[in-house]
C-alpha cells in the first residue's frame, strides 16, 4: 500500500519524453496536491495527541487542571483512569495485576484509533506506560515519564523499591489509603491491589527501545538535582538508555501544585531526542 509519501513519488516520477500531454500532467499535479494536502495541514496544526497516566491510588481526575491547561491550548487530552481506581472504584479486586493496567491504557489507544500519541505516566503510571510501549510502539511518538518508575525488562515496582516496606497498610491482597475516611468525598485515593506492585513488566521490544523519552524529576525546594540523581535509579536508568532527563521543582504531585507549569513542560519535552546510550 503507498503511503502519502509514496504516492507523491510516484506521481512526479514522470518519465523524460519530448513532448508532454499537458492535460495529464495538470492531472498528475491535481493528485499530488489532493494526496499531499491534507498531510501538511495536519502538521502545521501543531496540535498534538495526549494520553496521560496517573499514579498509584489516583485516577485521571488528579490530572484534570494540568488537562485543562493542554486542552486550552487546542490539544487533544485523554485522562485514562486505570480498573478499580477513581471512577473505576466498583471494579476493584485483589486479583487487578499490572497487565490488567496495561491493557487498559493499549485499549484506550487501540479503540480511540489513536496514533503519534504524546504518552505520560505519573509515578506507579511509569510502570504501566513501560508496557504500553512495549505493546504498541507504533501508535508512540513520545513518551514522558513524570517523576515516574522506570523499571528494567522483567522489574516490578516492589523491584525499584524494596518491597512493600515496613507498616505498609495491606488488607485482603489491597493496599489501603488512611488518609481517605468513610464519608470522603470524591474524588479521591482508592485502595489498590498489591498484584500491580509485584507484577513484572515486560519492555524487550526493540521498536520501543527506540522511541524518544523524557525523564522529568519533581524536586522540592529543599533537595538538589544532585542528591536526588544520585539516590534516583530510574533517574539513573534514564540517563543510561541516552534519554533525556529534565527537572520541575515541586514535590512529587507537582501536577496538583502548578498544573499550568507542568502542561509547559509535556508540551516542552515533545521536542526532546534520545542521545547514544551508555547501557541498555
């Protein structure tokens, strides 16, 4: 099948002969311009696709200002909240995994038929966006991941961070929020099964070792770009693989403290490249 591309080429490879039929080459500029058009028009929108992933206990909701401020500008923003969480809460059980998670974002992308998606994640989202790339690569054309885990081929979250970790709060297989009370209103954290922090992610596909990143780190004011690198292995994996790596002073959910700041900053980042890795 010709792409826009290859069709213009065809068109114009006119073969060199004494005398031209101008009718046909009226026509042959026609096609080009009807096949070719629409092309440029896209591209000089400058608008762009975004899907964007919360982070653990959260939903798309903790991402509505920061959407906002994407959308007044013309974009395209989809919020995708992850099964049993947010508005999704009814369909929480123990037995939601990290695939389950993964699959919900590949199918927002899937059946919105989107494509040269601008794809965040946030914090745990780090985790799931690494294995929607790895699915579904073609349908990428950036990936940010907002002070967010970057695992390895085969990590799991608890991998990156030792474990659940002394008076973790975990009740019949869910990972419970205290801070959210019995008469809370929404929107707010939701319990989350501890199966997404213990699954493995899988992220081997080369097309998706490819595709260009941006590691963005959040750090509060009291902490240097410095001390958080040097302690931040996803930070560190980032540099390794040649991605590029920028910082945003907040705390961790900088989106909720400057949603118009951190909106600047995807939109930023979309121009990033990859340089050589160190390591892979």
């Amino acid at each position: 099948m010709l792409t826009t591309s290859n069709r213009v080429a065809s068109f114009l490879s006119i073969p060199k002969v004494p005398c031209v039929n101008m009718k046909n080459l009226r026509l042959a500029l026609a096609l080009v311009a009807l096949f070719a058009l629409p092309t440029l028009a896209r591209s000089a929108t400058g608008k762009e696709t975004f899907v964007i992933l919360h982070g653990a206990t959260a939903g798309g909701w903790e991402w509505k200002s920061t959407a906002a401020q994407l959308l007044e500008k013309g974009h395209t923003v989809y919020r995708a909240t992850l099964t049993g969480l947010g508005e999704r809460i009814h369909l929480a059980s123990p037995e939601i995994d990290l695939e389950t998670h993964v699959q919900d974002v590949v199918n927002l992308i899937l059946f919105e038929d989107l494509n040269d998606v601008v794809l965040s994640g946030h914090s745990y989202g780090g985790m799931v966006i690494t294995g929607v790339i790895d699915r579904i690569p073609e349908r990428i054309k950036h990936v940010i991941y907002l002070d967010a885990a970057v695992p390895d081929d085969g990590m799991s979250l608890y991998d990156l961070f030792g474990g659940p970790g002394e008076g973790t709060n975990v009740e019949n297989g869910m990972l419970q929020v205290p801070w959210v009370k019995a008469d809370t209103s929404p929107p707010h954290s939701a319990p989350q099964s501890v199966k997404t922090f213990s699954s493995r992610v899988s992220y081997d596909n080369p097309a998706a070792l490819t595709l260009p990143v941006t590691y963005v780190a959040f750090v509060p004011a009291d902490q240097s770009a410095e001390e958080r690198a040097k302690r931040d292995g996803s930070w560190q994996r980032a540099e390794a693989r040649g991605w590029t790596v920028r910082t945003f002073p907040g705390h961790h959910v900088a989106q909720q403290e400057d949603p118009a700041g951190v909106a600047s900053l995807m939109l930023e980042s979309i121009e990033d490249r990859n340089s050589a890795p160190t390591s892979q």
